[in-house]
C-alpha cells in the first residue's frame, strides 16, 4: 500500500541534511535567498528570537504550521532514508520539517541557560538529524519519542559545554538538568522558588545529593577575573592549590558516598555495622575480621561469613545502580 507524504514535495531546503549546516542557512534557504544573518547574541532590544531576526521569526513560525506526520509516512519516510538513493534526501528532509516544532519547544525549556534560543535550535536541529539516521520504525515507537532523546542530548550537552566554566561528568549534568526541569514546573504551578525537600521528593533524591547539586548552580565566577590594583593577579592566582582535589572529583566522590548509604541502607543492622567496620565507609577506621568479633561478641567464622553474604547483596545492588567498580572484589 502507497502512503502519501503530503507535502513532499515541497519547498525544503535539500541541503537540510548536512549536519554541520547553520541554521541560519536553513531558513534563508527556506525563505529563498538573501536571507538574512543571525542576530548577535549581545542584542539586548528583545529576549525572544523572533525579535531580535525576523526572517529567524519567519522561520520558526512557518515550522511550526508544518503538517505532522502520521506514523504510516514516517515509517514510509524512515525507510526511504535507510534505503539510501535519491528519495533519501528528501525523506530525510521532510522528516526534519515535520519535527522541528519539537527541537523548537524542547530549546525553549533551554532558555534560562544563557544561550541564545537560535543557538540552541541549531544544536537541537543537529540532534535530529542523528534521529533521523538512527530511527528504527520496526521497534514500534513513534518518531518523535525517540528524536525527543536525541535533541534533549545534544542541546544538554551543548549547555554543559558553553554556559559553565568547569564541565562536570554527563550524569552529573543530567541530575542538574531535572532539578532544573522540577524547579522550573513548581514555579509555574506556585509562582514560589522550590525547596529543597520539593526536589527531594519529586525526583527521588537524598537530600545530601540535591543539597550539593543545588550549590553547583551557582553561576560561576571566572577564575581569571582580576583582582586587586595588579593587573597580573587574578582570581585562580590566588585561590590555585595543586595539592587541593579537583572540584569535579569532589563532585563525582560526594555523589558515590550518597550512592552507597542508599545501598548500604538496605542491608540489616548486624550487616550494615559490619561492612562499615570492614570497609571504613564515612571515613571510620577498618578493622579485621577478629577485631569485629570481638566488638560484636561473635566468632571469627561468623563475621566472615556475614560479610560474605552482605557483599552478594551489595553487588547485586551496585551492578543495577551502576556502582559495580567501587564494590566489586
């Protein structure tokens, strides 16, 4: 059976398939030529893209009046792109279309991140177009549940890398971004700032954890900004201790220790005091397995073998939690 693609045929810039391609490109291509450049990012007459260029506008609106597709003709598109040839191209173009609404309303949620919104349109664009490579129909979802990943990826990771002066480990960011998502929602219902115990309890986190994510959205001040009357001394001249851990490793080190007590969490108390005294977990003293028997008034064998049996549970619980290297022996 033949599926029509309405609109295939028309007006779309064939050249939408490169990834490297500028948005700009995209929409003077669309709109024909002359079209023109992006407004600077320091143009301060208007926060919204569409004021500050209006062809950019022009281009969004015209986006998002794009007809969607049905899941016959993205099946029917998905497979014209993997099959290559001349219908490629196009396939890959009107799914692109088709789909902008969604990088422009996921680039939005972006906003508060100091980037300006074509940028992240641009980056989000490249996303889709990963989707578009990769989309597998026969799996059964639609196209946009699985483009929806590939955008949020790419314009997260474009974050991470243009509005913070130290890059943190990706799921690291990840967490920082659904804070970010959370807050975002409760002012919108209560036009109030969220606690930190609302986050707790919306996303599942320890209080510990959301308490130092909490401090890294801080925004950062630049360790090269001057300091004093000397024009050579800055900020990271004064504050550089080579003997001091990397902040990153600070980061990474405090979320494991929040990872463990969860785990730990879950064995009994005899357990628990045991694998404490074992491993040092909270910087406490280790001891030998005599030593914890003697504390407990138990044997030797019966520490060992508790802790045998604590281990299983441990690991089984750190392979799910993805803490493997950190209990595994």
């Amino acid at each position: 059976m033949t599926v029509p693609i309405a609109g295939a045929h028309a007006s779309v810039s064939t050249d939408i398939t490169g990834r490297s391609m500028p948005l700009s490109a995209m929409y003077a291509s669309s709109a024909g030529a002359g079209g023109a450049p992006l407004a600077s990012e320091t143009d301060a007459e208007s926060n919204t893209a569409e004021n500050r260029d209006p062809d950019l506008g022009n281009y969004l609106n015209r986006l998002t009046r794009s007809a969607l597709l049905s899941p016959e003709q993205e099946v029917v598109l998905a497979q014209r792109v993997r099959q290559g040839g001349s219908q490629a191209k196009m396939a890959r173009a009107k799914l692109i279309e088709a789909n902008m609404r969604l990088v422009i309303a996921v680039a939005k949620a972006y906003r508060s991140s100091g980037i300006a919104l074509e940028d992240l349109i641009q980056e989000g664009a490249i996303g889709l177009m990963t989707a578009t490579e990769r989309f597998d129909w026969r799996r059964g979802y639609r196209f946009s549940t699985y483009a929806t990943q590939w955008i949020r990826q790419a314009i997260g990771r474009a974050v991470d890398n243009k509005s913070k002066s130290i890059r943190l480990p990706a799921h690291v960011s990840e967490s920082l971004r659904k804070i970010e998502r959370i807050r975002a929602e409760y002012r919108r219902e209560t036009g109030e700032e969220a606690t930190a115990d609302v986050i707790v309890s919306r996303t599942g986190m320890t209080l510990r954890k959301v308490t130092m994510l909490l401090q890294t959205l801080a925004e950062p001040v630049s360790l090269d900004m001057p300091v004093g009357d000397e024009d050579n001394t800055s900020l990271g001249s004064l504050l550089h201790d080579k003997s001091a851990p990397d902040p990153e490793e600070i980061l990474v080190s405090a979320e494991l220790r929040s990872e463990i007590h969860i785990i730990l969490n879950t064995l009994d108390e005899r357990e628990k005091v045991i694998m404490r005294k074992r491993f040092g977990f909270d910087g406490e003293e280790t001891y030998v397995l005599q030593q914890i028997g003697e504390q407990l008034s138990i044997s030797r064998e019966r520490v060992r073998q508790i802790e045998a049996s604590a281990l299983r549970k441990l690991r089984t619980l750190a392979r799910q939690r993805q803490l493997r290297d950190y209990l595994h022996g």
